[in-house]
C-alpha cells in the first residue's frame, strides 16, 4: 500500500484548513441573516398580499357597507405577526371543522394576536369558510355589513391574512407606538 506522500498530506490540511474558514464563514453570514423573530409560512404571506392589493382597492375607492357609506381610507400593509395569528386561527377553524371567532381554547383575536407579540390599540377580525378564491372571498365579506365595516374602518392601519383549506381569517389592528 503506497503511503502518502508530503504533497499529498500538505493538501490534505490545507482542504480541511478551507473547510473550516468556509464553515465558520458561513455560519457568520447564516447569523447575520436571521432573527429570533418569527415569520409566517410564504403561502400564507402569498394569501395576505393577494387580498391586501383588493382590500386596498375597495378602501381607495369607498363602500357601500349595508345602509352606511363608508368613505375611501388609506392602504392598509401587511404585518407579518398579524399573518401569522390568521392563519393559526384558519387553521384551528379547519381543524375544530367549523366557522367561529373562538379559538378552540376559549381565545378571542384580541388574545391570539397578543400571542404573537403584537401590541395593538384596536383589531378586527373576518372570517369565512367555502370561499375558493381570494376573489370570491372578498366579495362575500363585501356583501356582509360587518364584514365590509371592518374591511373599511379608518383605525385599522395594519393586516394579516390565512387560509387553510377553505378556511380563511382576515386580521386588522392598529399598533400601540411607544
């Protein structure tokens, strides 16, 4: 059996010697990259930025939500706490197989999104089941009164949306500044 040669051995550190400057490299800019802040499932992200480009159309233009004129109010953006605290309740919904407000543990949205560590002054919640598309959807919570407030009232500043099966959740809220 031949044994190695010096060149051989030399090359032999100097590989390892690169893949530990390039493991150590890459755990500096994995750091560097993350957070300890938790993010919604990109599917989810998907759902809420879909919806928020046709809540934002309704409120640029106004509504007619039942017997109450709601007039045009500023865009509403997508906050990714309140993305995550619909469609974790899309998700109970679709789990417990029924539409509901409550969480299968007693909770209201107010508490689910102060889960996420999300501190508000106000939130709304819709919620809907059956619906297909983002399109359909939209348009069934724009034929409720309540629902349609709640896509137009002005306290609201920030969103979030889920959808689990044909389960879906639209969170608002307002958030506290320091």
């Amino acid at each position: 059996m031949p044994t190695p040669s010096p060149a051989t051995s030399t090359g032999t550190k100097a590989q390892a010697l690169r893949f530990a400057a390039a493991t150590a490299l890459m755990a500096v800019l994995a750091a560097c990259g993350t957070t300890n802040e938790p993010r919604p499932h990109p599917e989810q992200t998907t759902v809420s930025q879909q919806l928020l480009i046709l809540v934002n159309q309704v409120r640029a233009s106004g509504k007619q939500c039942g017997d109450t004129w709601m007039p045009s109010v500023g865009p509403l953006r997508v906050e990714s706490r309140l993305v995550m605290a619909a469609a974790a309740h899309s998700q109970d919904m679709f789990e417990m197989g029924k539409l509901t407000h409550t969480g299968s543990d007693g909770s209201n949205p107010g508490q689910r999104i102060a889960r996420t560590g999300y501190e508000y002054t106000t939130w709304g919640e819709n919620a809907a089941w059956g619906y297909q598309t983002v399109e359909h959807v939209m348009s069934g919570w724009l034929g409720s009164p309540g629902h349609c407030r709640n896509l137009m009232n002005h306290r609201f500043t920030e969103f979030g949306a889920g959808k689990v099966g044909t389960f879906w959740t639209q969170v608002f809220a307002n958030p506290k500044t320091p």
